[in-house]
C-alpha cells in the first residue's frame, strides 16, 4: 500500500511541475502577425521615406505580442511566408523596424532562416 502511495504522490508533484512550467508553444498566432503589419504593405511594396503611423502602430503591437522565442520564431516564419507571396522592397522590408523606431528581434525578409535566428 506505501508504494501505491508513493507512486500516486510523484504523479501529482509530476503533473504539478509539468502545468507549472513555462511552455515553449507560441502564444501568437499567424492571423494575430498579418493582421499587425497588413497596414505596412502598401509602403511595403512602393513607399519610401517613414512607414505609415498605422503601420508603425502595427509593428509596436507585434513587437509587444512577441515575447517568448517560440513567439518570435512564428511571427518570423508568418512574415517570411507572408513576403515570400508579394512582393516587397526587400530594403523596405529590413528597414522597417528602425524606420518606425522600434526593435525586433528578427529581420522582416523573405530569405530570413527563422529556425537559426537569434531571438533575445
């Protein structure tokens, strides 16, 4: 019976770690990324000089939506899927970030390799 015991108490401290620990899935979604920067692709696409303040707007709520690094890898790989399908200014696309003042961990490129990128 203390074995029984035992081994029911270390499932429950167990299951009590597991639920406790910090996940590792993203908490973003792909919609939550593109419905963020669809105020950037026309500027995108043939602007030039600062974005949009909608579209900086859109790249300030990303950057806050992006906390985790499996946050930055999905909003990576969403943005690169994203402009592998039209066709931006891919110097545009780098710029955009600094362009609206604001720091991501990540390059806006349809080339970027989301996978061995460095998110801090």
């Amino acid at each position: 019976m203390k074995s029984s015991s035992q081994a029911v108490s270390f499932m429950s401290i167990l299951m009590l770690l597991l639920l406790l620990a910090p996940s590792s899935e993203a908490a973003i979604a792909c919609s939550d990324v593109i419905k963020d920067l669809r105020p950037c692709l026309s500027y995108l696409q043939s602007g030039s000089g600062k974005p949009p303040a909608t579209c900086c707007a859109g790249v300030s709520a990303l950057a806050s939506a992006a906390k985790t690094t499996a946050d930055k890898q999905t909003a990576c790989n969403c943005i690169k899927n994203a402009t592998s399908k039209v066709s931006v200014k891919p110097e545009l696309a780098k710029a955009l970030p600094s362009n609206c003042g604001i720091s991501l961990s990540f390059t806006v490129s349809p080339n970027v390799d989301c996978s061995k990128y460095y998110f801090y």
